[in-house]
C-alpha cells in the first residue's frame, strides 16, 4: 500500500477502498450477466441449427411457391408482357403477409446471427 493510499485512508477511514470494492463487484456481476446472455443465444442457436429440413420445407416451401409464381409472372404473364394474361397473383391476406416475414426471418436470420456470434 503506498504512503498516499495510507493517508488517505487514515483520513476517509477507507471510504475509497470500499468504493472500490463495490465497483469491483458491480463489474463482475454485470460480465458474468453478459456471459450468460451469450450462453442463453448459442444454446438456442445451437438447437435451432438442429431441426430436420422437412419442418422447414413445410413452412419455407409455400412461401417459396407464391414468390417464385409472384417474380415469373412479373416477368412473363402481366398484362403487358411478353404473354399477357388476365389472372394475376394475390398478395397474402393482412396477418399471413406479417407471419411470411417472420418466418424467412426466423430461418434465414439465424444465419447472419451465427455468424456474428462465431466471431
């Protein structure tokens, strides 16, 4: 302890020493809470990576079918195109349009989360 520490105790009564210990303890706690955090996102990460391709097919096909129809028929079919139709394609109704976003978030997110946390 050097002489400065010893008179400044001497005067606070160790008031600064104490101070620190709190800060020392709040930081402490605060990284083992990040580090939990961290522990929590790579097990979901980890059992998320882990599903059959099927569940995905099952949610992921249709909405893969209605874009794909959606960018052919922007392409070829609309009425002024090079095979006009009268049909177009509806857009999902108001909730199905929101879940659709949802889940090609869920899926395809993960990837760009993962590859952040492997850093």
């Amino acid at each position: 302890m050097s002489i400065l520490h010893r008179i400044v105790s001497f005067f606070t009564g160790d008031v600064i020493g104490r101070v620190f210990d709190v800060i020392d303890r709040k930081i402490d706690a605060e990284s083992d809470r990040e580090r939990l955090k961290a522990d929590v996102v790579k097990t979901w990460l980890q059992n998320r990576v882990a599903m059959p391709w099927y569940v995905d097919f099952c949610f992921i096909g249709p909405l893969a079918l209605w874009w794909g129809a959606i960018c052919v028929y922007s392409l070829l079919w609309h009425q002024s195109g090079p095979f006009p139709q009268d049909w177009n394609i509806a857009a999902l109704p108001a909730p199905l349009d929101e879940w659709a976003g949802w889940i090609i978030l869920s899926r395809f997110g993960v990837g760009v989360v993962q590859s952040f946390v492997r850093r």
